[in-house]
C-alpha cells in the first residue's frame, strides 16, 4: 500500500517537498 510508504516517511519526519518544513502531520495533501 502507498499509504503505508506515505506514513512510513511521515515518521521519518523529513522536509515535505511541497511545505518545505519537516512535518509527521497525517494530513500532508
């Protein structure tokens, strides 16, 4: 599942290419 890769970066906490800021929010779209 993509989704399961998607949250697996979130807890990673890496910079969002679209925010630019580190972010483990679940709401990242």
């Amino acid at each position: 599942m993509q989704y399961k890769g998607i949250d697996n970066v979130q807890k990673e906490k890496i910079p969002h290419p679209k925010l630019g800021l580190e972010t483990d929010s679940p709401k990242i779209f």
